[in-house]
C-alpha cells in the first residue's frame, strides 16, 4: 500500500515567513502613524515669535453733554463758593418809562454791590439797602411796584432770592425764580436750579415761561424748555432783554450805528439762521462801556458806562 502524504505543521517554513512579513506591515504602519501624528502635533503647536508682548486692555468714558446739569438744587440753597467771583456786572429793570433799578454786582471779597431806584425816568438815583449780610446781587427783577433781588449772602455767599413792595424799605424771602434768571459761579442759575452754561464766560441769562437765553461773545444761546442748545452768530452783542415774543438785543461795533445798536430778534422757532432786525441806535457810547438793556412795555431803557437812556417808541429813538 502506498503511504498517506503528510500534513505539514503549523509551525513549517511558510507559515513562520507569512508571520514575519504581517509584523514587518505592522510595524511600518505604526511607525508611519507615529510620524502622522507628529506632523499634525507640529502644525497645531503655537509659532515662537520671541517674547511676548502685553495684552491689550481698552478703556470706554461716557460722552460728556452740553446741557449737562451742574446741580439740581434750587437756587435758594445755592452754592458754598463765592457767588461774585465771576466778576463784577451790571444789571438793570424797569417798570415803566418813570421806574427802573439799577445794580453792579459787586463782589463777595469786597461786598461792593450798590442797588439804585429811579422814580424820574433816570434823572436821579437813590441808593437802596437790601438788608441782611448781602455780599453781592445776581439777578434784579421789577414787575410793577415789586422788585426782586437775588443776592450773595453770608458768609458763603449763598443764592437768596428777596422780595420788596415798599419801594426797598423792607425785604421778604421770595421763591425762587423770582428775581429771574443768573450768572453763578457754577453755571446759570435757574429756577429749576443750576446748570451749565452753553458757552464760555457768558455775560447774562434770561429765562422766560418756555424759553431762556444766554448772551454769550458773539451769540445768543437759545432753548425752548430742557431743549438742545440753539446757537445764534450775533456780532456784538451785550445784553438781552424780554419783549414779549421778541427779545430786544444791545449791539456794539457792529454796522449801522456809531455807538450802541438796537436790534429784535425773534424769541420763538429759533434757529442758527434766526436773524436780528434794527430798530435803532444810541450814539455816543464808547465801544468799551459796560452796556445793559431793560424793557418794560415800549419802555426801553439802555445802561452804558455812566450814562443811562430811555426810548419811549420801542428803542427806534433816544
């Protein structure tokens, strides 16, 4: 009988040959995912670029506002800080062709502030005492046979506003408002209390039921209520005073008159375009005098350097 071939073992040659060559495989592909890996480790990894520089922080302030408010305490309570350090300013008011009041600020250092009423259409003055420790006066308002003073008072020279039907003889405390509007120290006292001016060194503030006015150099500042500012390019211009719904505005070296030009201009719609109209001139007043302006009716009285004038049609003659 022949014999049966035999089986080869699992352990033979070929088998032993097949079991290297999967491992050399399998090495390759593990060293070949080694490198894989390290290239992309390579690419993901942060570039030196020599030392670091800071990091950046940013900072953001709010913008400030023109009709900021400064204080929103009324008037009466005022300010500590010297309420006449603004420099020295003349005021005037007028009750009719016959009747005004006259002042010059004054101080709060050297309590120079005089007071003077007129009965003789400014033929003659005669000085008034306000009572009190008054230091200086802010704000002087007549309206028929009432005037009202706001005044520097004390020590700190606080904002107090007074009230006299005597003629002066006597003064009461008064709300505020009362004596109108004013340059402080502070900003412009209204008499919803103190705000920031519109503009540098303004000379005077008027504040009406709706509107108030500021005479600033070279222009009025206008607003209806708590409105944005409405600046008008004025030449000149030195002094403002209520005519109703037109303010009646002091010029000086401007054209048209030798002396102090008297214009209207609207008091309602302002706008930067809003112009002046002339309505007359008083000549003969040197162009560095202080010049104020008051109007009670067709009354309008004009204050330049130690001269005092009255118009009675309005401001056309004088």
């Amino acid at each position: 009988m022949t014999s049966p071939r035999r089986l080869r073992g699992l352990g033979g040659p070929r088998t032993r040959r097949s079991l290297v060559v999967v491992a050399v495989v399998v090495v390759a592909l593990v060293v070949l995912d080694v490198v894989m890996i390290a290239l992309a480790l390579a690419r993901t990894a942060p570039e030196s670029n020599g030392t670091p520089g800071p990091v950046p922080t940013f900072t953001s302030s709010p913008m400030a506002t023109a009709s900021a408010t400064a204080s929103s305490a009324p008037p009466t309570s005022g300010s500590t800080a010297a309420a006449g350090s603004t420099g020295s300013r003349h005021m005037l008011t007028a009750s009719d062709a016959e009747n005004a009041w006259r002042a010059s600020s004054g101080s709060c250092a050297d309590r120079s502030a005089t007071v003077e009423r007129t009965t003789d259409g400014g033929a003659s003055w005669q000085p008034v005492d306000l009572g009190g420790d008054v230091r200086t006066v802010l704000a002087l308002r007549a309206d028929g046979a009432t005037i009202s003073a706001m005044t520097g008072t004390g020590d700190t020279c606080t904002p107090v506003v007074r009230t006299s039907v005597d003629g002066g003889s006597t003064w009461v405390v008064a709300p505020a408002g009362a004596a109108g509007a004013a340059v402080g120290p502070d900003g412009l006292i209204l008499s919803s209390g103190v705000i920031a001016s519109p503009c540098g060194a303004p000379r005077e503030v008027y504040q009406g039921q709706y509107t108030t006015a500021v005479v600033c150099t070279e222009s009025v500042e206008w607003r209806r209520g708590a409105g944005a500012w409405v600046s008008v390019p004025v030449d000149g211009v030195r002094s403002l005073a209520d005519a109703g719904d037109a303010y009646t505005i002091a010029r000086s070296g401007v054209s048209g008159c030798v002396g102090v030009r008297v214009d209207s201009m609207r008091a309602t719609g302002v706008t930067p375009e809003t112009s002046t109209t002339q309505l007359g001139c008083a000549a003969g007043i040197e162009p560095g005098d202080e010049v104020v302006v008051a109007r009670a009716a067709q009354a309008v009285w004009l204050w330049a350097g130690d001269d005092v004038r009255v118009s009675t049609d309005g401001g056309v003659t004088w």
